[in-house]
C-alpha cells in the first residue's frame, strides 16, 4: 500500500511536468511578447529600435527563445512521463533524479530571471519552484526510508566465480 503523501506528490510533480511543457508551448508561439518584455527589462532598449536597427541579430534572437521553448517543451514531457510511469511507483532513482535536475533547472533559471530583471520570468519560476518543493518533499521520508525493489544485487546473481588455479 502506498503512502498518502507518495499518491498527491507523484500528481504535483505530473502537474510540474505539464506546467513546464506549457512554457516550452508558451516561449514557442509567444517568442515576441515573452522575448520583448526580458530585452526591455535586460538592456533598457526598446524592442522595436533594435529590431530596426538590428534586424539580423533580432531574428537570431527570436529563434535562439523558439529553439529554448522546443527543449523546455521537451523537458516537461519528459518531467511528465517520469513522475507517471516511476515517480508514481515511489522509486528512488526518480526522487534523486528530480532534485538534481529541479535543483539546477529551477535554480540556474531563477538566477537568469533575477540577473535580467524580469518581474514575469520570476513569477514563472517561483510557481515552478513551489511545485517542484512540494513534489519532492512531501513523499522524502515514504521514498527514502522503503528498501528499494530494484536494488543492484552487483554481479553475484549474474557472474559465475571463476575458479583460479594456484599451484
């Protein structure tokens, strides 16, 4: 039987998932309004001067924010499938595997937003950042303190010994 808090954390970090592959979505097809808002606040410029005066490097920029849409999107799938199909199970690996990634995606993303000053970014990050805190802490000590199923019994199950010849 599973514990209560391993059944709402393997549905918040589902959840997370989503959330994160709808940025992916939202950076996508909204790369103008999203990209306009973190220029204007990063460099003081205006979008539509730099755009005019800088048409190539403009350009390169809106593929560059499409382009990290299309791996966020896929990081959230990813996020999805693994909290569905492990997370769920309450398996080790898949708790140490969040909260490394979650660890430095949501922390190297909060240091960009505050770097570049963008109030949107940081409200982005910080409803991240609360689900990733509740999926991981809420099942801690249901995943931690259960022996785990698949446990590497290391090569005694699978080698046979060798038998040495010592004279």
């Amino acid at each position: 039987m599973q514990a209560s808090s391993i059944k709402i954390a393997w549905k918040v970090i589902l959840a997370h998932g989503i959330y994160i592959a709808v940025l992916g979505l939202v950076w996508i097809f909204s790369t103008k309004t999203i990209g306009v808002s973190q220029f204007t606040s990063s460099t003081g410029e205006s979008w539509s001067d730099f755009l005019a005066s800088n048409p190539k490097p403009a350009e390169l920029l809106i593929m560059e924010t499409k382009l990290l849409g299309a791996m966020v999107l896929v990081i959230g799938l990813f996020v999805a499938l693994v909290a569905w199909k492990s997370y769920s199970k309450a398996e080790k690996w898949s708790w140490c595997t969040f909260l490394v990634t979650g660890i430095i995606g949501w922390g190297s993303s909060l240091n960009y937003y505050m770097a570049v000053g963008c109030p949107t970014g940081l409200v982005m990050v910080y409803v991240g950042i609360v689900l990733f805190v509740i999926g991981i802490a809420l099942p801690a000590k249901a995943i931690l303190g259960k022996e785990d199923a698949g446990k590497w019994q290391g090569l005694k199950k699978t080698v046979t010994p060798i038998k040495v010849f010592r004279p």
